[in-house]
C-alpha cells in the first residue's frame, strides 16, 4: 500500500470510521464543537473515548458560532438542524 495514503486513514473515531482528515473538513466547514462533529459525521456519539480527540482538534480557536453563543444569540445553523 502507498503510505502517503495510509496517513489520511487516522482514525478518530473507531466506532464508525472517521478520519481525522473528515473532523478537520468538518471544522472548516463550519463545525465549532464536538456536537456538531457528531451531527455531522456520528463521531462520538457510540461509546464516546473519541470525544477528546475531537475536543482536541477543534482547539479553541475563533469560531463565529462559538462567538455567538457566548454572546447568548441563536447559532442555529445547518448542521443543527441535521440532527
């Protein structure tokens, strides 16, 4: 097998086989929390252990939802309504 091919396969959550590179997409696209991680790929959301990882990819860089929320408004967004 190519190993550059290989390292795109880290998974973070083994319950349903999502990739490290899938929970960054995710992030780009919009995912602030390991919530909406779930909502959008079901990572998580089994038996859990892979909730820190997540926690630990999405850091606690700028969000504008996460911005929002701390704000106390609405941060409804596609992905919440998804779930």
């Amino acid at each position: 097998m190519n190993p550059v091919r290989e390292v795109n396969r880290v998974y973070v959550c083994n319950c349903f086989g999502v990739t490290e590179a899938q929970v960054k997409q995710h992030a780009a696209d919009g995912a602030c929390t390991p919530r909406q991680i779930a909502s959008a790929s079901k990572a998580g959301t089994d038996c859990g252990s892979c909730v820190r990882s997540i926690q630990a990819l999405l850091g606690r860089g700028t969000c504008p939802r996460r911005e929002l929320a701390d704000q106390g408004q609405p941060v409804l967004t596609g992905l919440d309504e998804a779930a």
